[in-house]
C-alpha cells in the first residue's frame, strides 16, 4: 500500500506535504496568506486521497489525526512497526 499511496500522491505533487507538513503563520501578509490557503487545501486533498484507498479498519484510527504528516505517520507504524519491531522482523 505504501508505494501506491507514495505514487499516487507524487503524481498529484502533494507527497512534500506527507514529509514536511506545514505550519501556520501567525500574521500572515497576502501572499503568504494565500500559499497557506493553498497548502492547506492539498493537504486536505491528500487526506482525501489516503481515506479513500485505506480500509475501514485501519480509518478508525486515522480518524484523529489533523494533518497529512500525522495521518502518514500512524499508517507508517501501523503497516511497519516503530522501530523496534522492525529490527525485530528482520
């Protein structure tokens, strides 16, 4: 699942937003304003684009995440473990 969502997403150039995020700008000014209006719109783009290809079961526990880069990080160690059980596996 994790290379088709990685595909999937670089195709839409939204894959930034699972390995680096964003963050909010107190005072924003116009331009920036705009950009954040934007970034967040993908981000929710994506967000969109993970629900729809993950099952039920794991959605459950998405569910409570606010941004892309939360939601990758619980799939990531749902699907492979945190560290220790990946040392474990090999």
């Amino acid at each position: 699942m994790s290379i088709k969502v990685k595909t999937l997403l670089r195709s839409q150039e939204l894959w930034d937003l699972v390995e680096y995020g964003f963050a909010d700008i107190l005072e924003p000014d116009e331009e920036e304003e705009k950009r954040l209006k934007e970034t967040k719109k993908n981000d929710a783009k994506a967000l969109f684009i993970i629900q729809q290809a993950i099952l039920d079961s794991i959605f459950s526990r998405i569910v409570v995440a606010a941004t892309l880069n939360e939601v990758w990080l619980i799939l990531q160690k749902e699907y492979q473990g945190d560290s220790k059980v990946i040392v474990v596996k090999l």
